[in-house]
C-alpha cells in the first residue's frame, strides 16, 4: 500500500501518494514530480515513530547513481526540494518547502 516504508537504506521514486499530495498542495506539474525520488529514516520524536523524508532531484545529487539515503542526503542539501515527516498512520503531518532555500 505505501511503498515508501519498504526499504530506509536507498532512495526510490515517489509513491503515488506523495506524487499527488505535491501536485495537489503545490500544484507541481506530473513532469516534475516523475524526476524527483525520496529517502526516509525513522527516528522517535516526544516517544512516538515517526518517518522522516527528504524529496530530492537524484540528477543534483548524485547523477545517474539514485541509491543514496536519507543520511547521505546531508551531503547534497542543494538537490532537496522538501523535506518532512510521516505519522504513526502514513498521513503527511510536516513538510517544508526547500526549493527557493
């Protein structure tokens, strides 16, 4: 159902549910969403899981190479473009914006 909880070690394309939350909240075309890929990591926050992610443009990041994670990201600040958490039930409860950063 969410794909994006599968694997936390290599980043992958969106899920369609982040696809249209970007383009539904940021009216971001489907041509830009289908070039950008994710990372996740899961830290507790106030003693509850949480997902972290980071939507990035592998071609800024790190060229053909789209395997990176959530923590190699820290390495490549420029190709994010938002950034945010998940709740416990897969909802969308935080995200930043970092395109104009």
């Amino acid at each position: 159902m969410f794909s994006f909880f599968k694997s936390k070690n290599e980043s992958r394309p969106l899920d369609d549910y982040l696809v249209r939350y970007l383009e539904g909240t940021y009216q971001m075309p489907q041509d830009e969403t289908s070039k950008l890929h994710f990372a996740t990591t899961t830290e507790s926050l106030a003693s509850r899981k949480v997902t972290l992610f980071r939507i990035f443009d592998p071609a800024q990041a790190n060229g053909a190479d789209n395997k990176v994670s959530y923590q190699d990201l820290d390495g490549h600040r420029s190709s994010l473009q938002f950034e945010g958490r998940f709740a416990p039930d897969k909802t969308v409860t935080e995200i930043q914006d970092l395109r104009s950063q």
